[in-house]
C-alpha cells in the first residue's frame, strides 16, 4: 500500500494498524492449525502424555498446514507482482 500521501503521523498509525491486522491473522492461524490437529489426531484421553502415534499426526498434520499455507502464500505474493506489472 502506498502511504506516500499521508503525513507521518498518519503513515505510523496505519503501519501500526496493518500490523496489528497481520498479528491477528497469525493467531487465527495457529489457533485453527492446532483446533484441526487436535481433534483430527488426539483421541485417546487415558494418559496426559501423547502416544507416538499421536505426536506423528500431529508433526504431520502440523507440516501439511504449513506448506499449503506457504504456497498459498507464494501464489498471492505472484497474483499481486502479476497485478502490480499489469497496473504500470
């Protein structure tokens, strides 16, 4: 985003909005990574420790969250580079 326009003051508030947004994001994030891992992986409540089987879903579950967001991510991050060139 272009805050070129606004004066400092301005630019610092909205740096610290976006920021804020992009915090929040992060959070929903994890909190709904580790909701869908836990209720996919954890169903045996008869010991407060996780079994082998139950740490390996998670890892895995874990891993498979993180590279579809890093690749949505990367397809955004090229739509906008594609959308910046087309705009100048």
């Amino acid at each position: 985003m272009d805050f070129s326009n606004f004066n400092a003051a301005e630019q610092a508030h909205m740096t610290k909005v976006i920021e804020k947004k992009q915090m929040q994001d992060f959070l929903r994030l994890y909190s709904n990574i580790v909701d869908k891992c836990f209720n996919t992986c954890c169903n045996d409540f008869t010991s407060k420790a996780l079994s082998s089987k139950e740490e390996t879903c998670i890892s895995n579950c874990f891993d498979k969250f993180t590279k579809h967001t890093e690749r949505v991510g990367a397809r955004f991050a090229e739509a906008n580079a594609e959308t910046a060139a087309g705009s100048k």
